[in-house]
C-alpha cells in the first residue's frame, strides 16, 4: 500500500505540473491544469486515482485549506483596516445576501419546495478563497480589487455560517420543532464563530513566543506547520470553523510581530506542493457523470448565485465608494465554491432528508462547474481591473 501511495503522489505532482503548463498556453491558470489532472486520472475517467486513495489523502486538502486560509490571515493588517474602514465587512455581506435573497426567491417563484429553496440559498452565500488565492498568487495581481477581494474572501466565511444558522432555525421552526431546538439554531453559529476567533488568538500569542525563540529558517518551518495544524485540530475539535479560526491565527499575528514578512515567506517556500496535491485530488474527487441529473434546480442555482453575488458586490461597492473597476468586477471573482459549502450539505440534508440526494447533486455539481470556470473568470476579471499585467503587455510598457 506505501508504494502505491507513493506512486499516487509522483503521479499527482507530475500530472499537475503538466497540465498547469499546458493550461498556461492557453491563458488559463495553473490551477485549473492542476484540477483537469485530478479529473483525468481520478474515478471519472483512467480511475488511476480511486475513491480509496482519495479518502487516504484527505488530510493533505485540510493542511492545504488551513494554510490557504492562515495566508489570507496574515494580509489582515490593521493599517489597512484603519484605511479601508468596514468597506470589507459591508461588501462581505452584501455579496453574500445577494446571492442569498436573489436565489432563494428564484427558487420560491419556480415552485420549488419553500424550505429546500431557504437552505440552497443560505448555502449559496460561500465563497472558496482557494482558487481565487492562487491566481492572485500566481499573477501577482495588486490593487483595491485585489485587496478588498482578499478581505471580501477572508469575511465570507463568517457571514456565511451566521446566515445559514438563520436559514436553519426557520426551516426548523417550520418542520415544529420545540424552542429549544430553534434557540440553539440561532446560537451555533456565534459560537462557531466567536470559538474560532479564541483559539486563532490565544495560538497566534503562543506562536509570537515560537517565533521569536526559534529564528532559523528551519524551525520556523517547523513552528508555522505546527501551530497552523494545531489550529485547525482544536477548532474542529471545539465545533468551530476550522478557516476562520487558522483566517484569525494569520490576523493576529501579522499584527503582533514586526517581522510578519519573513513568516509569510517562509510559508510560502514550502506550500506550492501543498495546493497543487489539493487541487489534484479536489479534481479526481469530482463526479462528471453527476452533471447529467443536476437538473433544472441545478441551473438555477448555478446561474443565480452568480448573478446575486455579482448584484450584492456592485451595491455595497458603490455604496462604499469603491472605484468603479472594483463595483463591476469583484462580483465575478467570488465564484468559487467548496469548503464550507460541502460541509453544510449534510446539515441541510437532515432538515430536508426528502431532498437530500437532490440538494448533494446540486451542490457537488456546482461546485465542480465554478472549480473549472471559476479561476479562468478571475483571471478575466482582475486583467479588466488592472491589477494583472499578462507578459505582453510587460512588454509593451517595458518598450514605450
């Protein structure tokens, strides 16, 4: 079994090398290449990469996500915060409740089912920061659009468990349940919440102290690697939210160390791996067959939820006085879609049993339709924007 594993890791580093090269011929990002491999040479088609070797990997997508989230953490400094003012909080939300209220209401008005409808579109209000973070990275994209998105992104989980408590303690009301139950519904996801932003600060303390024994290059490895998983474990452990409580770990501490630079460079050095096996295996774990039965509901919900984000970013952009690239462009760097999203299907599914394979269906298929279109329009949208100068017209400048 080791050696088969080993073989799956040289097969997935590999193929995810090539394809993010030939996804660059076409202008397409790395991390679409990465996630075409994983479709390639998973259950989908060669099977060489089989559901059981996709189960054994699964904790490379949790240390993948905590360092996805700790690094978009670490851009929360409160100089920018000082500058930028609660502009990211009032986006997140509008984002969110956009693709929210917008979807819900299509749904109602189509005549699907009111409570399966409430919680697709509570679940339509997250955004997966992993993608959009690995274009930017790769393109070294900079600018408002970049910064806010980066805030936007960070934010969204919190908005989106606050906003499906909400939506599930009125589907529960609906199906009778006693007061107690709907009390707890409304108290969850401020718990979540207020845990996860304990432990990110208590840890990111304990990691100052860490960090200022321990200033090889070496050790500081091993301290981030440590404290990021450490992280990730207790707020799991605790019922908190994993990425909100490593988004905070990353938050805290780029504001109590002065050299916060070196710390995200030393993350930096070693994640590459990291996500491209994340990706890889994000790939392999997507079903094509399930698009065939994604049904009406399915389009609605890929098609609205879009829109609703792209609505709910416009509004609160001119309502914060963004510049007018970042109004019209932020909306579609939002598409995205996992993480929280496919935690919340299981949850959703208990309320609606009746729907459940329906509502999985909806969800797996969407999520794999914006995993593969998602950072090609990113992409797209930050070259608009301005904040991506492709070689070309490096060049160009370069000779003007």
């Amino acid at each position: 079994m080791e050696i088969k594993t080993l073989a799956t890791v040289a097969l997935m580093m590999l193929s995810g090398l090539i394809f993010g090269r030939l996804c660059k011929f076409i202008k397409l990002p790395n991390v679409t290449g990465y996630l075409i491999a994983g479709l390639v040479f998973g259950p989908s088609l060669f099977n060489i990469v089989d559901e059981s070797m996709i189960n054994e990997f699964a904790v490379i997508s949790d240390i993948a996500l905590s360092f996805i989230a700790f690094s978009v953490g670490c851009d929360f400094s409160l100089d920018y915060f000082k500058k930028v003012g609660s502009a990211p909080i009032i986006v997140a939300i509008f984002e969110a409740m956009g693709a929210v209220i917008l979807l819900t209401v299509t749904l109602i008005v189509c005549k699907v089912d009111v409570k399966l409808s409430i919680l697709l579109g509570a679940i339509a209000a997250a955004t997966a920061p992993a993608q959009t973070i690995m274009v930017i990275n790769q393109y070294k994209a900079k600018g408002p659009l970049t910064s806010l998105l980066l805030s936007v992104v960070a934010l969204d989980d919190a908005v989106a468990l606050i906003g499906f408590g909400f939506a599930s303690t009125i589907v529960t009301a609906m199906n009778g349940k006693g007061d107690k139950s709907l009390v707890l519904s409304i108290l969850d996801p401020f718990y979540q919440v207020l845990i996860s932003a304990v432990i990110g600060f208590v840890l990111a303390l304990v990691m100052k102290l860490l960090l200022k024994w321990f200033k090889k290059h070496s050790n500081r490895i091993c301290v981030i690697l440590g404290m990021v998983a450490l992280t990730y474990y207790l707020a799991t452990v605790l019922k908190g939210s994993s990425l909100l409580a490593c988004m905070c770990l990353g938050a805290v501490l780029t504001n109590i160390i002065h050299d916060s630079d070196d710390v995200v460079k030393v993350s930096e050095g070693f994640t590459p791996p990291i996500y491209m096996m994340f990706f890889v295996i994000s790939g392999a774990g997507f079903d094509v067959s399930a698009l065939k039965s994604i049904g009406f509901i399915g389009v609605i919900y890929v098609v609205v939820r879009v829109i609703g984000k792209m609505l709910g970013s416009y509004v609160s952009g001119k309502i914060t006085h963004q510049p007018e690239k970042v109004c019209k462009w932020l909306g579609p760097t939002l598409m995205p879609q996992a993480g929280v999203a496919l935690g919340l299907i299981a949850v959703a599914s208990t309320m609606v049993p009746d729907y459940a394979p329906q509502l999985r269906t909806v969800i797996l298929c969407s999520t794999f339709i914006y995993s593969i279109i998602g950072p090609g329009v990113a992409k797209f949208s930050l070259v608009k924007a301005g904040e991506i100068v492709l070689p070309d017209k490096k060049q160009k400048k370069a000779g003007a």
